[in-house]
C-alpha cells in the first residue's frame, strides 16, 4: 500500500482540528473531480490521496461523534468516483460535494 501523505501519516494529521482535516480532504476531492472531469491519468493518484486522508480522520479517536457523517461522506465520494452512471446528474453532484468540503477549508482559514 502507497502513503501519499507521508507527514500525516506519521501524526501530524492528529495535530489538525477536524475543520483543517476536512479541508484538507476537500482540497484531494476538487483534485479528484478536476481530473475525473478532465478524463486525466492523474485521477487514480487523487483519488487514492483523498481516500487516505478520509481513512486518516476516521482513525482520529477525537471525532467519534462524527465518525458516521465522515463515513457517509467516503461512501459517497467513492460511489461518485466508482459507479457516476447511477447519478443522473454527476457534474451536480461533484458540484454540491465540492461545496460540502469547500466550507470546511473557508472556516478553517478564518480560524487560523
């Protein structure tokens, strides 16, 4: 298995608030979906960073209690990425999940 986030991987993620770690996955998502869009080779390494860094929060013990909503959100990027022929309007739905994360990364940046 490929680290791509070699840094993190070693704890420095547990160091980020939830609203950094987040953003931090939006900023691997919008790579993912420029490149998914673009019909891009770099689409395969996107994708594989973005699912670490969700792996990387799910593992962070401090956000138990959103442990289900950032699972929701894996779940469902993975199925945008994987089967986008279920979606009847898959640029809609990148949209509005590069929306989701796109706050988080906003309110992190205030917050610093």
């Amino acid at each position: 298995m490929t680290i791509y986030h070699k840094e993190y991987a070693t704890g420095k993620w547990f160091d980020l608030t939830l609203l950094e770690q987040m953003g931090n996955i939006g900023s691997e998502v919008y790579r993912t979906f420029k490149w998914f869009r673009q019909k891009d080779d770099r689409f395969q390494n996107a994708f594989e960073r973005a699912l670490e860094l969700f792996d990387f929060t799910l593992d962070d013990t401090r956000w138990k209690g959103r442990r289900k909503e950032i699972a929701r959100s894996r779940e469902l990027f993975c199925s945008l990425m994987t089967e986008p022929e279920k979606y009847e309007n898959i640029n809609d739905e990148l949209d509005a999940m590069d929306k989701y994360f796109f706050y988080f990364a906003l309110k992190a940046r205030e917050n610093k």
